[in-house]
C-alpha cells in the first residue's frame, strides 16, 4: 500500500475504539486462557490451548490488519469541509430512483466501512462513482444489470 486509503472520521474512530478493545481486553484475556491451559498439560491433546492460540493468532492477526488500515489512512471529517453543494466523500446523499419511485439514503464511505444494510457505500462503487461531483437535482445515470438506472439527487448533507 502505497497512496492513502480515505477513510470518514466516524470510520475512523470506530477502527480505534476496536485496536482499544483488542489490545487492552481480548489480548490479555487470551493471553490469561493460554496460561491456565498450559498448567493442564499435555498440550498436544489440549482442546482449550488450541482454541486460546488459534484465537490469539486471530485477535493479533487483527491487531496488525487495523493498525495497518489506521497508518495508511486519510481521515476525511466531511462536516468541516466545503464541498460547494457537490457529492464528495463522507457525504450523505438522498436520492429519488427515477425508474421505482423509491426513496435511497447513501452515505459514500471508505471501503472497509461500507455497509448496504447500514446505507454506507464504498466510494469505489458503481453508484458512488455515479454521483461524485454531482449537485442536487441533478440525476445520475449508473448502468445496472437491468439497464440504465436513473437517480435524482434530492439532497446532501455533510454530517
């Protein structure tokens, strides 16, 4: 990895309370688990101290991924810039699909941070790429796999 990785301040945030949780919590408590299963013994018949190991591979396999993902990223706290009423990163944008009559809230994230279910999209998407740089009342064209889809732009907030 080379560039920075943008990131919302939110996103950002979130991977630091879970680096908290990983090193001051899991860690010494798999580190505690490891410890009372040596004292049973035999470790080649040991259940619990190939759970306890495999689970501090995973948590430290973890904790390297996060702080990797944090030193690389360009946290972008969308509220204190000025974006001149257009679509950017960090923006939540509402949106009228043309074609259903469906109302749609996106908020274009990061790519770690993106969430369907939670309205996030990842900036490197079909739709996100569609609307960067738009306006409101402007539609965004975006080919789906049942055609061309149509989205209005009904407003943006930077939140």
């Amino acid at each position: 990895m080379t560039g920075k990785i943008p990131i919302t301040a939110h996103g950002a945030e979130q991977l630091r309370l879970e680096l908290k949780e990983l090193k001051n919590v899991r860690r010494p408590r798999v580190i505690e688990a490891i410890a009372v299963a040596r004292e049973h013994g035999d470790l080649k018949e040991n259940a619990e101290y190939h759970a306890a190991r495999e689970e501090q591979s995973f948590i430290e396999g973890r904790i390297a991924n996060i702080e990797g993902k944090l030193s690389h990223a360009q946290v972008i706290d969308v509220s204190k810039m000025d974006a001149g009423g257009k679509v950017i990163f960090g923006a939540t944008v509402e949106l009228l699909d043309i074609d259903e009559d469906k109302e749609l809230i996106y908020q274009i994230v990061g790519e770690d941070e993106a969430d369907i279910k939670q309205g996030k999209i990842s900036v490197g998407s079909p739709i996100a790429r569609a609307l960067i740089g738009k306006s409101v009342d402007d539609v965004a064209q975006l080919e789906a796999p049942g055609g061309i889809r149509e989205l209005e732009i009904t407003d943006i907030k930077y939140i």
